[in-house]
C-alpha cells in the first residue's frame, strides 16, 4: 500500500462518517457534516483504553477456539457479549469514541450507531490475534 492507496482509504472513511451522521440524524441537530470520531482507539477492542477490552479479550481467550479458522465464532462471541444488557457496553464504546454522544439530545445517534454497528477484523489471515478486532 503507497501514500496514494493511504489517501484514498482516509477519503473513504471520511465519506462513510459524513454518510452515517445524515443517516443518523447527526447532522439535523448540529452543524457538522460528519461524525467527530474524537477518539477513535475507542473503538479499538484491541487498545487497553477501549471500555470493552477486557471483556473482548476474555471472549476472544475463552472461546475455545485453536484455529485461525475460527475467527468468525469469535467474533460472533465477542458482538454477542458486546450486545448484552441493551448493548451497554457499544454505548459506553461510541460514547467513549465521541463524547458529544452524552448529551441527551444525541440519543437517536447512539442509538442508530449501536443498532447498525458491525464487528470486524482489519485482516483475515490476522484475526487470530485479539488485537486486530474493531467496532
């Protein structure tokens, strides 16, 4: 990947977060254009500071998985648990990554980011290694 390929990406996930703030309502009540990912590590379950490390890590380590090949059923393991008490922890996440989200006003946004959220890893030959899962 070269500086152009970088380039390219970074304009990508800039589109993707001025997309997500229209469809979110994000940008009626502010006069942002798109979500300001304040800290995004946060989302990061790999990263110590990430509100659900611990417990991503826990799933990840007792899913009983051994090959790489498993990635996929720890993954579902670690959204499943991310889910859990009306998706607590995914609140705490994105409220973490953006604290704008505290304020009441910003409810159907964290709602909208928790109900379409997707978990990921940055590479499939790399999934085996917790650090490369994110929200």
């Amino acid at each position: 990947m070269n500086q152009q390929d970088l380039a390219r990406l970074g304009d990508k996930v800039d589109q993707h977060l001025v997309d997500i703030a229209r469809e979110s309502g994000f940008t009626l009540l502010t006069d942002e254009e798109k979500l300001p990912f304040d800290y995004p590590y946060m989302l990061h379950l790999g990263d110590p500071r990430c509100p659900a490390h611990e417990v991503a890590m826990n799933v990840f380590y007792g899913a009983g998985c051994s090959s790489g090949r498993d990635y996929d059923k720890r993954k579902d393991l670690i959204m499943a648990k991310l889910k859990e008490n009306n998706s607590r922890l995914l609140r705490e996440m994105f409220i973490a990554c953006m604290p704008i989200l505290k304020n009441k006003k910003f409810k159907k946004v964290l709602n909208y980011l928790v109900a379409y959220c997707q978990l990921d890893h940055i590479l499939t030959a790399s999934a085996p290694e917790p650090g490369m899962y994110f929200v």
